[in-house]
C-alpha cells in the first residue's frame, strides 16, 4: 500500500512543511514502529513481541531474576534479529535532518542499534532504554559494563535455534546447487526460530552457561536495556533537561529583561511509531508542547496518537514512508543506498 498517496493531504504537508523549514529546536520521540519496516517486530498489539508473554515476565528486574535463563534467550533473540535487520529510510532521514539542524534532538525508546548504524550523530539521539548491545553487570555495586558488545551469540548456550524445516524446505528447492543450499542455509540459520512464539519451545539453560561478569566474576551479565520501574540512565536523563533548560540569553536581554532567563523555546516534537504509553518518554510531546513546540505524530494506527490538539499534525502510514517524504524540503531525496524496506 502507498500510504503516501492515501493519507498525506497535500495542506497538511504544506503547512508542515512550512512550519519545518522555519524550525530550528526539533526534538523526535521515535518508538518501535520506526523499526517495523526493517523487519523488527513492535512490542504491543497484533504480531508485538510480547504477544505470548506478560510483558512484565520478561522486561522487568524481577524477571531476570526468576528465569534469568528465559530473559536472556529473548534477548539474545532480539540481539539476533537486530544485527540482521538494516536501518530503513526514516533512520537515515532522521539522521540527515540530524546533521542539517543541530539543535535537533532524538529521544529514542529503541535499543536496536539502527539509528546509530543509519548515521545519526551520537550527540544528536539519546537512548533512553539503554542498547541491547551494551551488557552490564546484574549486581550495581560491581558497576562493570561492556558497550558494542555485536557477538551473536553472546555466550554459545544462547544460540537461537535454527528453523530447520525452512532450511529443509530452502535446500530441496534446488539440491543441485551447492551455493543456493549454502545460501538457504544461511538464511534459514539468520531467520532462527521465532522464539516469541510460545509454542516454540524454549531450552532451559543452567546458570553456569549464562555470560557472566569478567570483573566479579560471582554476578551474571545482563543486557543494558531499561526495565520497568529502572530509572533511565542518569547521563541520559541529564543531557535531556539541559537541552530543554538550555537558555537563549539574547532576546531576553534585549527586551531589557536580564534577571529572568527564559528556557529556549522548542519548534516542533515528531512523534514516531510509538504506542506512547511508556513514560517518561511519553511524556516528551507534552514537554515540548508546553515549550511552545508544534507536534507531528507519525503511525500506522490512529487511536495511537494520543493527546492530539488543534494545530498538530497526524500523518498516518508506515515511518519508512512518511518521515523521510515530509522532511524532504529539508534533507533532500534519499540516496539510492538508503531506500530499501525490509521484504
Ligand atoms: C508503526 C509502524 C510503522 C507499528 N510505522 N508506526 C508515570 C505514569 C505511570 C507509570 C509511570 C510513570 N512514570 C514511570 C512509570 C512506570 C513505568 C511506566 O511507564 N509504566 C507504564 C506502562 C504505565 N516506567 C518505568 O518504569 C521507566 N522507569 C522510570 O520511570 O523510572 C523511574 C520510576 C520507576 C518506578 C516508578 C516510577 C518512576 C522505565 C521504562 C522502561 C521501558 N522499557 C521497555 C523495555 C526496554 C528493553 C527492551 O527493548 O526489551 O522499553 S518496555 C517497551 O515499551 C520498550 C519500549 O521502548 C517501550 C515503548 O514501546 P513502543 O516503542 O511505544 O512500542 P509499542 O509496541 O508499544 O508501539 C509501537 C507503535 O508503533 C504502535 O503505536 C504502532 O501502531 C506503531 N507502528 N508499525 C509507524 N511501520
């Protein structure tokens, strides 16, 4: 489906567009769906990772510490699926826009890595539910953690189980041929079983197999995401509020107005492909609102635009589709090595 030409009102483009060339102070909330057309699947609703699961069985401290087994296995799965994944257009036309205005501002819920792979620079996105490439020490007293930690697996024990009946089914197709059975069988290995899947069953790994801690050596590794009731990384948190406390001192001293510093107004909050339920990230769009910003929601499902007022925009579609069509007066058409959407 072109969900250009179905739900992008040329007025509504126009007049963000207009408003998008005069923004400077832009800040971005993407979630999940910003990744759906990479082949990553969102956490709520039909097809959501959690679909077999209680989301708090498993993205929780409380989880890991019951079946720390099981939580890394989805982990690991997902760490799996992400590095096979590739950014799509909206990474890399978020990242362009990054690089055309630098008072532009990602908020990221995601821990994929595909904004980083897509170019964005590292001080224009915060990752607010840490990465799962960053593996950190279960026990915060030992304080060790590791970043861009890409081994797949991490530990052998974490395998994901290949699909063996696609790789059957892949290499019958054409036994004559070594190379496409050699290619069926890669793909087949990165496609691994969809262990989200209850009805896949999933192997109980001991303790001792887990990874863990190289400078404890006593406590297990544990994937460096954000679980409910964790706070989100204090540097994180902390760049956030001085973006938004930043203050412009010249206007106010022109109006003769020096005792009191005024924080810098935000332009435009994008909110992208987010189920905006998990705070604080959902509550960035209201920040910025109340800091004078214009807001943009960008998803597939409307009753997902929360909170939306008179003056907002709401473009409905697929992120890949739509961000990189209405920033496109500011970035440009994207580049032929950019446009590929996961099949
Ligand atoms: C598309 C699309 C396409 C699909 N194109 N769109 C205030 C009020 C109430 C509760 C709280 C509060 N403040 C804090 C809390 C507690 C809690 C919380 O928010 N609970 C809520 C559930 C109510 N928050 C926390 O605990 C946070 N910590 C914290 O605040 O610390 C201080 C504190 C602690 C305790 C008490 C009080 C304060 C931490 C939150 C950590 C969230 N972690 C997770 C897991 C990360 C690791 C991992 O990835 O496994 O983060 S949960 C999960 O949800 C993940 C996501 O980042 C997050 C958001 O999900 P997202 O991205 O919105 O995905 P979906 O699936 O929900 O939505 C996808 C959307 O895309 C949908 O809208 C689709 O329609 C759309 N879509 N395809 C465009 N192609």
């Amino acid at each position: 489906m072109d969900y250009r030409s179905a739900f992008l009102s040329p007025s509504d483009l126009e007049s963000f567009t207009a408003h998008l060339q005069r923004s400077q102070r832009i800040v971005a909330v993407p979630g999940a769906g910003l990744s759906a057309s990479s082949g990553l699947p969102t956490f709520r609703g039909a097809g959501g990772l959690w679909r077999n699961y209680n989301a708090t069985s498993l993205a929780t401290p409380g989880a890991f510490r019951s079946d720390p087994g099981l939580v890394w296995m989805f982990y690991s799965y997902r760490r799996h699926m992400s590095l096979n994944a590739k950014p799509n257009p909206a990474h890399y036309a978020l990242a362009e826009l990054a690089r055309r205005k630098p008072e532009f501002l990602t908020l990221s819920q995601n821990v994929d890595g595909l904004s980083p792979r897509a170019g964005h620079p590292a001080d224009q996105v915060k990752l607010l539910h840490g990465s799962l490439f960053d593996v950190k020490c279960e026990d915060e007293s030992c304080g060790y953690i590791r970043r861009d930690d890409f081994d797949d697996p991490i530990v052998p024990a974490l395998a994901i189980p290949a699909d063996e009946s696609s790789m059957a089914e892949q290499s019958k197709a054409r036994p004559d041929q070594a190379l496409q059975a050699a290619m069926a069988r890669k793909a087949a290995l990165i496609k691994g079983l969809d262990i989200s899947d209850a009805s896949i069953p999933i192997p109980t790994i001991p303790r001792s197999s887990l990874p863990h801690c190289p400078k404890c050596k006593t406590s297990l590794l544990r994937p460096g995401v954000v679980w409910f009731g964790e706070m989100l990384p204090e540097a994180v948190l902390s760049d956030i509020d001085a973006y938004f406390d930043e203050v412009d001192p010249k206007p106010q001293a022109e109006a003769g107005n020096k005792g009191h510093m005024q924080p810098k107004k935000v332009d435009l909050c994008l909110v992208i492909g987010t189920s905006s339920q998990v705070y604080p990230a959902a509550g960035y769009a209201s920040q910025a609102r109340s800091m004078g910003a214009r807001v943009a929601v960008i998803n597939t499902d409307p009753s997902d635009a929360r909170d939306l007022q008179e003056g907002d925009w709401f473009f409905k579609g697929d992120a890949a589709d739509i961000v990189p069509e209405i920033l496109k007066s500011v970035i440009g058409e994207p580049k032929a090595s950019e446009v590929g959407k996961a099949g």
